[in-house]
C-alpha cells in the first residue's frame, strides 16, 4: 500500500508528512520512503498552539477553530508532497498534541471500585491531539486513520511512547541490543533486545516477525523543547532553534545545576512513563533560567547546560531502567541534527556507538512520520499495536479510528 504518514510533534516546528510503500502482513513488514517534506505552521496557528500548551485559556468555539486549522494545514502538507492522491491508499495522522496527563492514582475510583466490587483505583490517562482525520478524509478523498492513542489510554495505558514496535520491526538487530532514542520536543527511548532468528508463522499460517521479549519504552524527559525555548528567549524571537547547537558549543555546561534539575520526581519514576509540554513548559524553563542566573551563567554556557541536560535525562534513564547500556544508540528527531546535542551524548555513553537511525537506513527526520503510515497500515489490517510493557496497557489494542471519505 501506498500510506502517507502525517506527524507534528511537541516542538511544534512543522507537520513531517511522508509518502510511503508499506509491505508486508503482521509485523513482518518493510517500509519504502518515496518523499518526505516538512510544512510549517502559519505563526499565528504555531502561537496559538503553544499558549495553549502553557496553559492559556481558551473558549469551545476557539478550540474548534483551531482543530479544523491544524486539519488544514496538515491537508496543506499532503499537497506540498506533490503526488497524485488517487494512487495514495491510507493516510495515517497523529495529529497535533495539545494536552498529556498520564494515568494517575485515584484514591476516590478506589473506594468506588470496593464498593462495585470492582479492581478500580487508576485515574485514566488523557490525551487531545486536533487536527481532525474526518475533515482529512474528507478534503483528500483518502481513508484516514487518527486518535492512535486512545485506545492504549482506555485500557489503563500511558497512550506513548506508540512508535517502539515499528522501532522494534523496522531496527532491531539479530547479534546485539540498541536504543533508538527520538529527541523531539520530549525525548523517548526504545530499548530492543537481539531479535529472535526465526520467524515463526502464526496459528492462521500467516508471516509473523518474531519481535524480541523485554521490549522496553518510555518518555525520557525534555527534548529540544527547553532548548528552542531557551534560543527564542534569548535572541528575543529571532531564531527559534539552535542550528547544529553551535551557540551552545561556544558554552560550558554547569554540571552541579544539571545534578540538581535530575532531582526531579519525573527522573526518578519508574516505567511506564510519559511527558510533554504539560511539565517541560515555559515555566519549567523560567525555573532553570533563574537558576542560571543565579550562578551567573553566560547564554552560551545556559545553552550548553540545557542542551547537555537532555543528554544527561537520557543517561539516567538507561542507567537507572535497562539491564544495561546499549551497544548501539541510534537517534532520530531533530535532536540528530544538533552536534553537540550528539557529541555530549555520546561523551555521557562512551561504551554505546551513538549515531542517527540514517545509519540503519531510515530517515532520521521523518521516522516519527513513516511510524505512523505503519501504525495506520496496521489499523488497516486489524493488527493490534501498542506494546503493553511499554504503555501500561491491560493488554494489545488495535490504534485509530478509521475515517472514510
């Protein structure tokens, strides 16, 4: 099948849309990149979208405006691919993230539940991604597959990390363990184990990739997000990102304050576990801007502090939650693209080789897109595809709902 795999992340930075031929039945599947573009957002939807993610207020009439703006733009990025639609089969989109709240302990469903006779105490988790898959579908003429993350959600889930069983498909290795680290603007890590050797058919007789046990998956704390705050800040709007991290290269981070911000509850949870702008916001940043400035921190060297700060949340989630650290580190995100990012990486994991998913020959900018044309190619054919030891989940769940044009 032909599938267009749609992603905007929680940088905010632009929709990756990705055309792509997905092969295959199960998870034995292998996925061709015919054409990746990035569309940006229009600085007015862009603004808007991060007021709301720090909490800005907003009316029912507002929020629904908003949604059919990001369903637009996102149908503006299918344009910007340039390919004839008929010939597209699926469109897979995650769309744009606004709210995160993990599931929670909740004491009042507790005695509800004793009460019922029922095992209740767990305070679902909740998820609102806009951009609407009906009015996708509509506009392109193509079945559309949205809202993955419900579903995870519904059955006690974290709804995130989605992306390690297409990590797990697509990169595990035969002779050794790996990470494949996203740096978005909320890093995650998949931790793959050696695959099995054999690929055992199912009891339907159907190809069946044997996916490797102790499958491991989480959010790993803030990404680029503190960064491209930080960059916006400080050179009051001009840029809003550090290319190639050459302004934190001229800096030296502060090893005691990146001690202190790893204190955090965040850091020492254990899995599962998922984030976004909802903790990692710009009054998170604020905290660790005062905090610099208290110890008189040039903006170079506040750059590189919070730059090796996300090197340093991915370090101790490996150390704290993998049976060991990995041979191989791969990255894909458009934390790949920041060189120091990478270099620091690298100097915190000296026993992994740390390089981008380019290295097993996907695309290190539109993974997270390609993962959804196969998370929507799986909704496709009714094969489930979360990983409950990754989300929480009580167990598989297909993802998505299907819109027909």
């Amino acid at each position: 099948m032909r599938v267009i795999g749609l992603m905007s992340g929680t940088a905010v930075d632009g929709i990756d849309a990705a055309l792509t031929k997905v092969v295959g039945e199960g998870y034995d599947v292998t996925v061709e990149l015919i054409q990746g573009i990035t569309h940006p957002y229009s600085e007015a939807v862009r603004s808007r979208i991060l007021a709301l993610c720090d909490h800005a207020p907003i009316t029912l009439a507002e929020l629904a405006e908003l949604d059919d703006a990001i369903a637009h733009h996102f149908i503006q990025a299918i344009a910007a691919l340039d390919t004839d639609l008929t010939t597209v089969d699926l469109i897979g989109s995650h769309g744009q993230t606004l709210y995160h709240r993990p599931p929670q302990p909740d004491p009042l469903g507790q005695g509800l539940g004793q009460r019922l006779g029922q095992r209740l105490g767990q305070r679902l988790g909740h998820t609102l991604q806009l951009g609407r898959g009906d009015l996708i579908a509509h506009h392109t003429g193509c079945p559309t597959v949205s809202n993955f993350r419900a579903a995870d959600i519904a059955l006690g889930g974290q709804g995130a990390p989605l992306v390690p069983i297409v990590d797990a498909c697509l990169l595990s290795q035969p002779d050794h363990d790996l990470a494949v680290q996203n740096i978005g603007g909320i890093g995650n890590v998949t931790y793959l184990p050696p695959r099995p050797q054999h690929h055992p058919k199912t009891h339907l007789g159907m190809p069946n990739l044997a996916l490797p046990t102790g499958i491991k998956g989480w959010d790993t704390g803030p990404g680029n997000a503190l960064i491209d705050w930080a960059v916006t800040r400080l050179s009051n709007g001009q840029k809003t990102y550090d290319n190639n991290g050459d302004w934190a290269a001229q800096g030296t981070p502060s090893q005691p304050l990146i001690d202190s911000w790893l204190q955090a509850p965040f850091f020492q949870a254990a899995p599962p576990k998922s984030t976004g702008r909802e903790l990692f916001s710009v009054g998170y940043g604020e905290a660790c801007w005062a905090d610099a400035q208290a110890k008189g921190l040039s903006d170079e060297d506040f750059l590189a502090t919070l730059t090796d700060f996300t090197a340093a949340t991915i370090e101790l989630s490996y150390r704290q939650f993998l049976p060991q650290i990995p041979a191989e580190t791969l990255v894909g995100g458009g934390g790949s693209r920041n060189a120091y990012l990478m270099a620091r990486l690298q100097h915190r994991l000296p026993t992994s080789q740390v390089s981008s998913t380019n290295a097993r020959q996907l695309d290190a900018d539109y993974k997270e897109a390609i993962a959804f044309a196969i998370l929507a190619y799986w909704r496709w054919q009714n094969t489930p595809a979360n990983l409950p030891s990754v989300t929480g989940a009580s167990r598989p769940c297909l993802l998505g709902e299907i819109w027909n044009p």
